[in-house]
C-alpha cells in the first residue's frame, strides 16, 4: 500500500510540474521592458468611482484579466484613437467579452464627472463593456502613480475649459490577480494587440483545463486507494481469528 502511494504522488508530481511547464509555453511577448523576476512594478492600490456612481478599488478588477488605460474624455484625438484600436483588438480576441475586463481612468477628473463618463464609455467603437473610472484628484493621483502614468496639466487658449493634458497613453495588460503582464503602445497594430490578447487568453483556458484533469486523476486515485484500503481492511478483520 505505501508503494502505490509514493506511485500516486509520484504521478501526481509530474502532473503539476507539467501544467507548470504548460503555463510557461507560447509565452506572452512583452511590447513594453522586460523585467528579468517576470513582474514590473505596475499597478497596486486604488479606489475610485465608476459610471454608475459605484466605489470600486483594485481588489475588485480581480478574477478576470483586464486592460487599463489612462487618458481624459476631452481628449480630441489620442484617446479616442486609442480607446478604438483597443474595442477593434477586442472584437478579434475577445467577441463576446469573456476573457477581459476593459478599464478607463481619467487623468481629468474636474471635466469627467460620473455622468460624463456614463456618456464616453459608450462612445462609438470603443470596448464593449468599458468601464469608467473618476474620483478625486488625490485619489485619481494615487491611480497614476501606481501605473506609472505621467500627466500634466497644460493650458490650451483654443480649448473652451483653457486646458488640455499631455499624457502618456499606454495601454496596459493586468492578470486576473492583477499583476502587471505587459503593455501595448500606439506603435502596435490592432493585429498585434488582438494576437497577444488571443495568446494569453489561450495559454489561461488551457492551463485551466489541464489542472482540472490533474485535480480529477488525483481524485480518481485518492477513491481508488480509500477503496483498496477499505476492501483489506473487512478482509483482515475476516481473517483475524476470534479471541479464545
């Protein structure tokens, strides 16, 4: 009996070392720099209001990977740009909007209000599902520091507010436990995006299906075992002789 059972932990072992070994082929290629631990000092701590008035913090973007992006609902141009070429992206590698929770933050917080944001994420060609994140302008700082994100207010005669934000506008990809997985930047194609996204969707659904096997032959052998030992059990009490 204790052979089989240095034999079942033995399979079991090489089981887990191969959905290891599974979750580091066809490896996501980062766009962005490459840390040589796996992990970059992106993301962390927030909380913030959604579109529907609703407080949301980090912790509750978990359980589902998501995309974050930084940019402000006035933007004439870049955000929308970008906004679009990731709804397209997503519409390739994500139709149904299963695999990715799409995120955006503004960096304005004194023009985009709860109810200005109910309005943009809906705009045209943007991702399915965006949600629209606000708050105060310390709480909105908190957000940018934890991503990394620069952004300066700057005054624009032509605009009606008499600002305008030069911002960076890198497109980030979180992991469902909200670690950082890599970033894309507007030098990236909406191919390119919708590849990598397609990839890393495919490397979690098959890694999911490889440890629910696992989990089942261990199952599986644990009743087989419980069976075996059950069955000698009722055969050496019949074989036990009565006392005198």
């Amino acid at each position: 009996m204790l052979i089989r059972l240095k034999l079942c932990l033995v399979l079991m072992l090489s089981l887990f070392i191969g959905a290891t070994s599974l979750a580091q082929d066809d490896p996501v290629g980062r766009s962005g720099k490459i840390v040589s631990s796996g992990t970059a000092d992106i993301g962390g701590a927030f909380e913030l209001t959604n579109q529907h008035g609703e407080r949301i913090n980090h912790e509750d973007l978990k359980g589902k990977p998501h995309i974050v992006y930084f940019g402000f609902g006035y933007c004439p141009d870049v955000c929308p740009f970008d906004l679009q070429r990731l709804g397209a992206a997503l519409d390739k590698a994500d139709p149904e909007g299963q695999n990715f929770r799409p995120v955006f933050i503004t960096v304005d917080p004194e023009r985009d209000t709860v109810e200005q944001l109910k309005l943009y994420v809906k705009s045209n060609g943007f991702p399915k599902g965006l949600m629209g994140l606000t708050g105060t302008q310390g709480e909105i700082d908190q957000a940018k520091a934890a991503y990394k994100v620069y952004a300066q207010k700057m005054p624009d005669p032509d605009n009606t507010a008499g600002y305008t934000f030069n911002h960076s506008n890198l497109i980030y990809l979180m992991d469902k436990d909200g670690q950082f997985v890599e970033f894309f930047s507007d030098q990236q194609s909406v191919d390119f995006i919708a590849k990598r996204l397609s990839s890393y969707a495919r490397k979690g659904d098959r890694l999911k299906r490889y440890l629910l096997v696992a989990t089942l032959v261990f199952l599986s052998l644990v009743f087989i075992l419980l069976g075996r030992m059950g069955r000698n059990a009722i055969k050496a009490g019949e074989e036990t002789p009565p006392a005198s």
